[in-house]
C-alpha cells in the first residue's frame, strides 16, 4: 500500500508532488481523537436514547431511533478500515486500541481485515486477486441483487469464516501468508469467546440492552454501508491506475464526516498513507484527474445496481 507516482503505461501522473505528499501525510493524535470521540460519542448517545425509551414505553417506540443507530455503528468499518492503514492517529498504539475495539463491535476480526485490505489496495479490480471480488456475491436474479445490497450475506459469510476459523483451527484464505495464519485462528477464538460471554452475561441478567443497542441496529446499518461500498469500484475500470479504477462519491458533510472522509475513495487509493483528515485537501488538487465521480449515494446505487444487472446478463 505504497503511494506510487505513475499508473501504467498511457495512464495520466497523479499530480502531488513529494513535498505536498509529505505535508498531506502527517498523521494526528488529535484528529484521529476528535473522529474517534466524535463517532463513538454519537453512538453512545443514540444507544442511550434507544435504553431509556424502550425501557418506559417499550421497544417498538425506540425502533426509530434504530436506523440512525445502525448507520453509526455499521460505519465503525470506516474506523477499523483507517486503522488499518495506521493513518487514524500518529501513535500506533491508539490506531491499534480504536481498530481492535470497531472491529469487534462490527464483527470483524481486526488482523485478518488488515491482511485482507492489504491484498485489495495491491490488486485493486484484479478480479483472480483482489479478495474484494473474490468474496463479492455475485447474484444470478434481482432478488438476488437486492439480497446482496443489504448486505446481510456478507456479514453472513464473515461470520461463517471466522467461526470456521476458530473451530478447525486452519485458514485457507491465500491472502493470508503462512506466517500469520496462527495469529488468524487464535483471534477468531477469542472474538468468539468474547461474543459467547456477552450473550451468556446477557441471558444471566436477563436483559436485552446488547441486542436493541448494538446487535440490530448493526443489521440495520448493513443496509446502509453495503450500498456505499459497493460504490467504491463498481463499474470501474480493471486498470492499474486508482484514478480508473475507483470512484469518489460527492456527497453532504454529514455523510463525510460519518465515513471518515473515504467517499474520497479515489484520493485513498492513489495516496494511501494520507490520513483521512486531509483527503478533502487532496481532493482540490486531484479532483479534475478522476475518472469516475458519483453524484450522492442515492444516485450513484443506481448506477452500481444498474451495472450489476448489465454484468449479469452480459456474463
């Protein structure tokens, strides 16, 4: 996850030059904290709304509030996936303690998903290598389409990937080396310790709090988050070069802000050690060299579903 300077052959330079690149790259403890607090505070604060209503007037009445939850705690990916460059704070110790904690409330084992992106950002829209489109559904009917737009048989099939991984012990994946695989099995066991804990701790107390705050609210959530990751590289090109093969999505600051600023996907990809408080400044200066620009994420699903349905029929 290098930043490289030139794409392949015939492919246009990214214009930055060292001293921006350096300048862009500085990382921050406080930036990193203001995120970090900002979002983990919001969830807190939704999930506390969720508690004391569906305690005095029952749960149906705090079902509102769930979307607005689910979209916050589904986009903990945006956390774990910042820490995983090692971008979100200048200390590694802070990106590990705020990667590790996101990655367990979202379901998502921390080591394996850092393995995992770092085969994506090498082999980008490779379709025999990116794990990204090797994982991918690939639906066969609409139903199929929306099923995967919901995202509920991705969070699914990770889950059946970790159990498997805790139970047989092996890890089979190739994007994780020989070397890291007892690293992989050994988290997947305690992720699934820890799961089984909090639902015996749960069933013990006789309380349902982790399930109206956390667990359906993160189902919820995938509805959210699937749609805008599958905005990331569908429909673009299977080329080298960030600037083909990633789209930057333009949207509203609340949304921004919420997804830690990677709807600048494009400027991720191209400079990948930039941290994600100065993508909005990259962008000025890389934006007239993006080839694929969504216009909000209402629209640019669309599009995504669109080109699903095009590949499908085509394939």
């Amino acid at each position: 996850m290098t930043d490289a300077t030139v794409s392949e052959p015939g492919h246009r330079l990214k214009p930055l030059s060292p001293a921006i690149l350096r300048e862009l790259s500085v990382r921050s403890n406080l930036r990193g904290a203001a995120q970090s607090l900002g979002h983990y505070g919001m969830i807190v604060l939704v999930g506390v709304l969720i508690w004391m209503v569906s305690s005095r007037y029952g749960v149906l009445w705090a079902l509102p509030l769930m979307p607005a939850q689910g979209y916050l705690v589904a986009f903990l990916f945006m956390a774990v996936h910042e820490t995983a460059h090692k971008t979100a704070f200048r200390s590694r110790g802070l990106n590990l303690a705020v990667g590790y904690l996101s990655a367990f409330i979202i379901g998502l084992p921390y080591e394996y998903y850092c393995l995992f992106h770092w085969d994506h950002h090498r082999y980008t829209q490779d379709p025999a290598k990116d794990p990204e489109l090797i994982v991918g559904v690939k639906p066969t009917s609409d139903t199929q389409l929306a099923i995967a737009y919901s995202g509920l048989l991705q969070v699914a099939g990770r889950l059946r990937l970790m159990l498997g991984h805790a139970i047989t012990g092996k890890v089979v994946v190739p994007w994780i080396p020989e070397n890291r695989r007892v690293t992989i099995v050994t988290e997947a066991r305690i992720y699934v310790a820890s799961y089984a804990l909090l639902l015996a701790l749960s069933l013990w107390f006789s309380s349902a709090l982790l399930l109206w705050v956390w667990i359906v609210p993160l189902m919820i959530g995938q509805f959210f988050l699937r749609p805008y990751l599958y905005a990331e590289h569908t429909g673009c090109e299977r080329t080298r070069s960030a600037f083909q093969n990633t789209r930057t999505t333009y949207t509203g600051a609340i949304v921004k802000w919420i997804a830690w600023n990677m709807p600048y996907h494009v400027e991720h990809h191209a400079y990948p050690s930039i941290p994600f408080h100065a993508l909005p400044k990259l962008n000025g200066i890389v934006d007239g060299e993006i080839v694929y620009r969504g216009r909000g994420y209402i629209r640019t699903t669309r599009e995504t579903w669109a080109w699903f349905r095009r590949h499908r029929k085509s394939a």
